[in-house]
C-alpha cells in the first residue's frame, strides 16, 4: 500500500514549532528597533515559523529572516567534538510594537 504526500509528511501545526527566544547582547539591542530573535526546530520552514508566532504572541510580523548556524569542530579539555548547529529566525516587526517574554 503507497503512501500519499499527506501521510509521509510530518505534522508540524503551531504546537510543533518551538520559539525559544534567544537572549545575547546582539539580540537585545535590537529589541529596541523592534527586532526579535529566536531559536528554532532545524526543520521549520517560513510559513510555519509564521503561524507558530503569530500563534503565540498575536502579532503579525513584516520579515522574517532565517539563519542556519552550520555544526562545528571543537576541541574541550583534551577532548574532540562536534558543537551542534542549529536555526534562528530574526522576527521585525512594526516600529513601536513590542513583545513580552515570560520570566
């Protein structure tokens, strides 16, 4: 029995696409100009990085921007490794909107 494109692909609505917001002193500057960053699933796409945020914070983004962070070599006390990649997105918003972040 074939499976239809509908089977195979995986389920991803709003509650599979994690935001974590990401907090570096770059990040924060930019808060300012309306500007938000955040961590994301290495398999999101676009559209639902747009759903899952309009999902959670109400706000209907301009751009988004994705960056893919490739893994890395490492070398840690004596020891080799490999650092892990992953996904960012960079959220802009209208200027003067802002969003909050749960502490």
């Amino acid at each position: 029995m074939a499976r239809t494109k509908k089977e195979t692909k995986k389920e991803v609505g709003t509650t599979g696409v994690v935001l974590t917001p990401r907090m570096t002193e770059k990040a924060s500057i930019l808060t300012d100009a309306s500007v938000y960053t955040f961590t994301v699933p290495q398999s999101a796409n676009k559209l639902e990085i747009k759903k899952a945020f309009i999902a959670k914070y109400k706000k209907n983004p301009l751009k988004l921007a994705i960056v893919r962070i490739p893994a890395r070599n490492v070398f840690k006390g004596g020891k080799r490794g490999v650092e892990s990649g992953y996904k960012k997105v960079v959220v802009y918003l209208k200027k003067g909107e802002t969003i909050e972040f749960a502490a």
